[in-house]
C-alpha cells in the first residue's frame, strides 16, 4: 500500500496529490516512470522559486547601468526631434544654403510674459523671430571694386563742368506749359567712371544692419501694416528712430532671410542668383499691372552695356501680356532690359507692389555698390556713369532724389493728393493728423538748407552703405502702415534720420531730373488715344472737276480796249451808252 501510495502521488502533476481509481484497486505498472519525471518536476520547480529573487538581484545590481542607457535613449530622441524641425525651419526660409543669411534666433522681448497679449507657451509654438545678416558687407564690396577695370583712374582729364551756370530761362511759350528739362553739365563717360570712388563711403553712426524674420507674424496694433512687412508696432516704430551702431529692424521679407524666396515677392531661384551677384552699377525699374511699356533706354555707352545692367521686376500679369504681344522670348530681354518675373505678390494694389524693388532695392541687390531706380513710365537718355557722377560722387553724397517741380509742403501735397483722387481721403488724412501729432510743420524757409518736404520720387539714386538702406527700410515701413503715396512720408523719415546723425540727402531740381529721363503715358491713356484716334472721322477730299482735254484758247490782249475801273468821259463814250438821270422836282429816274 505504501508503494501504491508513493506511485499514486507520483502519479500526478508536480506538486499535487491524485486518486486514481481503476475496478476499485490502483495501477501499479507504471511505478519507474512517475519517480522518474517527479525528479524532473522538483528542479522545474526549485528552479521557478529561484527565477523572479534572480531577476530582481540582478536588475538591482545593473541599476545603474540601465539609468544611463535610459538617459541616452532619451537624449537620442530629443536630438533627432530638434533636428527634423530644424529642418522644418530651414526649408521654410528656402533651400538649405539659406542659413548663410540667418544670424541667431530668440523670443522677442515684446511679446515675452507681462510683455504683451501673448504667453510664452503659446508664442513659442507659433511665432519665432529671427535675425537676418545684411550680407552687404564693406569688405566684400571693397575687394570686388579693386579688382574692377580702372586702367583710366590714373588719367588727368579736365572738368568741363568747372565754369558751368544755368543759363537764363527761355522766353515763355504759350503753347507749352508745365515743367520742362534745364541744361545739365556732365562729364565724358571715360571721365565719370574715373571718378567713382575706390572704397564705399562713410556710413556715420550706424555699421551693422540686420533685418527681422519672422514665421507667423502677427498683427497686434490697428493700422499695422502687412504681413509681408511684419506688422511692426509702434513702439518698434519709434525704436527704429534710435540711430545706434547696429540696428536690427523690419524691412519687408519678414517671412525668411532670403529676400525673394518663399517670403511673398517671389522670384525663381536662377533670377536669384543673377541678382545676388556682385555689381557696381545697376538700373531698376517695375511695372505691374500691366500699367506701363518698357521704355529703351538711349545714349548709353559701350562699358554700361557690358557692366551694367538694366533690372525690369514684373509680375504674372504684365508678362502674360508681353508674351501674348511676343515681346517677351525665352531669354527674359528686352532690349537692354532682363526681366524679372515676380510671382506672389504681397499687395492687391498694383502701385503698392512697385514700392518693394523701389524702395527695398538692397535687399533684392545685397552686393550692389550702386543703384538707379526709374519708374516704369520713365525712359533714361544718358549713361548711368555720368548720372551718378552729376548727382552723387561730384557731391560726396550717398542719395540723391529730385524734388517736386510744383509743390514743397507736405499739407499742400496731401490735398493735392485728394484733389486728384490719387487715394482714399480718408487714409490720407489719418496719416496726416498722425504726423502733425508727431511735429510736422508746413515747409518754411527756416528749414534751410533743406529745399523741400516733397520728393518726386520717380528716380532715386543711392549707394547701398547701412545709412542709405536703413532711410529705404523705414521709408517703406511708413508705406506700409499708411499709403502708398511715398510723397508724404519721406520727409518725416529723413527729418528723423538726419536729427540723429550728420548726414545729408542731395534733393536737386526737377527740371535737371528731366534732362535724363523722358517721361512718358502710361498705357492706359496710351490706349485711349490711340482708340480715340481711330474713331476720330477723316475729312473727306474735295471733289475737283476733270481735267478737259485741252486747254482753253488764250484771248489776246488788246492795248485799244479800255482798261477795268478806267470812266470814258466826252467823246470817249461808247455810242449808244445810257446815263442815269433824277428829276429833282419828281425824284423819277430816266434815262438819256
């Protein structure tokens, strides 16, 4: 029984006692073979205590071990995060070389807790704000202008302009009336390009000048401005006036560091790369809307057609017109005119998109030493060597621009303005009031030397320092929060600049802007007389007899016949001649 007993227990799972009942007796065949797995099941079993005690030692022992490779994988994680939207962030400002323009990045103050409308958190999951290099470096542009061609610099010519004065006006001609061209001396062309000066000039006060970037601007003031220049508030406006040795402000583009790629204003990336070269000298101009025709510039020299060139900015719509009308090919030019193509352009207003290559023309040219803007309607007739020599080198200036021809106060022309419906009154008072809120005066001859408060605005010739660019990013800044009339802002900007530092803007007469430049139509009214010559009926040519067919006979003339208007008295009257007589006392008229 006791071996049944021991094979019965056996008999079972490990660990478990089991009656197994068979015609009322036990099996007792298969002793060996349960002994033998009973010792199989013991160290299964002995082995499972043992396991989890094992476990735990040995975790306990690796805890260390196990915390660094937890904080490694962690790290790991973060970094290939912080990567992809590295990325991101690059891919939004354009290709990946971008990042030569990109300076640092940082939580701007303003809208930091206590600061504004915003919480960290909040803004810093939707708003960042980066610095952007101007790569227009003095260095850069020295080292390129000392390799330039200046074979003649050595040359000593004589100033043809020494003894040059204005002559006296012509005599008043009826027939014309408006402003007209005034003689102007200028240099020979082999002259003016020996006289461009050698290294860039003098910035005063102001050295380094960045630009803001941001991803997602936002507007937190009424009458802002735009999201391509940034909605920049007032008190950044303000802060802009502080003229200090570097400066970072807005100046359009916001939306990335490469001016012109994936930032609104686009342009393609080849016509980048054209512009972001180095030059010396360039001509711009823009026309969108389709508002103008190209005008051929004339009478310039061989060395400007080699080494300068001419920059027409368009948009989608004038070039479908041109292509339409085939003066547009596949190599872009016109004439002396590259065109570049403009694509997402930032404004409705077609007047209000040619103010970015106008006044931001630095930035789309950051290796640029020199410019010439000329609006669209506007036709050059002399070389851009010797403009630049009449209006800035021969003047040690930095910028040049003419003044209006009529008008010297900014009150008069703002109600010239309104008078020709050039934009909403409104608007136009608004920014009015908010500058005479500011100071601004009615022009006096008491802001002597300064000329006048108002530009014409048609040609602007600068040379690209920091001082120049700085007046061109705040005067479009004031475009962009007010009007797009140009005219009535630019005298607050450049009083405000020319406050803080010693530094002057040559504003010469209109009448010598018109001595290189031929203003033309625009197309509208272009169009409209030409239609209007159309319909205008044709005098119809007077109907003339046929011609007979021989001439008529020739009387000749006879000396006896008495003369027209001769009276024949006496015997000289013609026989059978009646003469008329009155009897006085009846009044009746007879005849002898």
């Amino acid at each position: 029984m006791t071996g049944g007993s021991l094979g019965l227990r056996q008999s079972g799972s490990c660990g478990s006692l089991q009656l197994h009942a068979q015609n009322g007796g036990f099996q007792l065949q298969n002793l060996y073979i349960p002994r033998r797995s009973s010792k199989t099941c013991l160290a299964g079993y002995r082995e499972k205590e043992k396991f989890l005690p094992a476990t735990f030692r040995y975790l306990s022992r690796k805890k260390v071990a196990m915390l660094i490779l937890s904080v490694f994988a962690v790290l790991a994680f973060l970094t290939g995060f912080f990567t992809v939207n590295k990325e991101d962030d690059f891919e939004s400002f354009g290709l990946p070389f971008d990042a030569r323009y990109l300076k640092n990045s940082y939580v701007a103050p303003w809208l930091l807790p206590g600061k504004g409308a915003f919480t960290y958190n909040s803004y810093s999951m939707t708003h960042k704000v980066f610095v952007c290099n101007d790569s227009t470096t003095w260095g850069s542009l020295f080292n390129a202008s000392a390799t330039s061609d200046s074979s003649s610099s050595d040359t000593v010519f004589t100033d043809p302009c020494k003894d040059f004065a204005f002559p006296p006006p012509p005599p008043g001609d009826t027939r014309r009336i408006g402003p007209r061209p005034c003689p102007v001396c200028y240099v020979p062309v082999e002259q003016a390009i020996a006289r461009m000066p050698k290294v860039p000039s003098p910035s005063p006060v102001l050295r380094h000048l960045t630009y803001y970037s941001e991803e997602n601007p936002l507007k937190t003031q009424p009458n802002g401005g735009s999201e391509f220049g940034g909605y920049p508030s007032l008190k950044q406006r303000n802060e802009s006036f502080e003229i200090k040795e570097s400066m970072t402000v807005h100046c359009g583009f916001v939306k990335g560091c490469r001016p012109g790629y994936k930032t609104a204003f686009d342009i393609d990336v080849a016509d980048l790369e054209l512009l972001e070269q180095f030059h010396e000298v360039v001509v711009a101009s823009a026309i969108f809307g389709n508002y103008d025709v190209i005008q051929q510039p004339s009478n310039i020299g061989e060395i400007a057609k080699r080494n300068v060139p001419f920059f027409m900015f368009i948009d989608e719509e004038t070039e479908t017109y041109m292509k339409n009308v085939s003066t547009l090919g596949s190599d872009k030019m016109v004439g002396l005119w590259r065109v570049i193509v403009v694509h997402n352009v930032p404004y409705t207003d077609s007047r209000r998109n040619g103010k970015v290559p106008k006044l931001l023309l630095h930035r789309l040219l950051p290796k640029t030493r020199y410019s010439i803007w000329i609006d669209g309607k506007l036709q050059l007739v002399v070389d851009p060597y010797q403009v630049l020599e009449r209006f800035l080198w021969r003047h040690n200036a930095t910028y040049a621009i003419s003044r209006h021809y009529r008008r010297f106060d900014v009150f008069e022309e703002a109600e010239a303005n309104k008078a020709g419906m050039k934009y909403d009154n409104t608007s136009i008072d608004r920014q009015i009031e908010f500058y005479k809120r500011e100071g601004l005066t009615p022009y006096t001859t008491a802001k002597l030397p300064i000329t006048s408060d108002v530009p014409e605005g048609c040609v602007i010739i600068r040379e690209h320092v920091p001082i120049t660019n700085l007046l061109s990013c705040l005067w479009f800044n004031e475009v962009d929060r007010f009007t797009s009339r140009d005219q009535l802002s630019f005298s607050t900007v450049r009083d405000k600049v020319v406050a803080k530092v010693n530094w002057s803007i040559n504003m010469f007469l209109d009448c010598e802007r018109r001595n290189f430049v031929i203003q033309a139509y625009h197309r509208d009214l272009l169009e409209q007389r030409a239609h209007l010559a159309l319909l205008r009926p044709r005098p119809t040519p007077r109907a003339h007899p046929p011609p007979l067919p021989h001439p008529p006979p020739t009387i000749p003339h006879d000396k006896s016949l008495p003369k027209k208007g001769v009276v024949r008295r006496g015997k000289d009257k013609r026989p059978g001649s009646r003469r008329r007589r009155r009897n006085p006392k009846t009044r009746e008229i007879f005849f002898d």
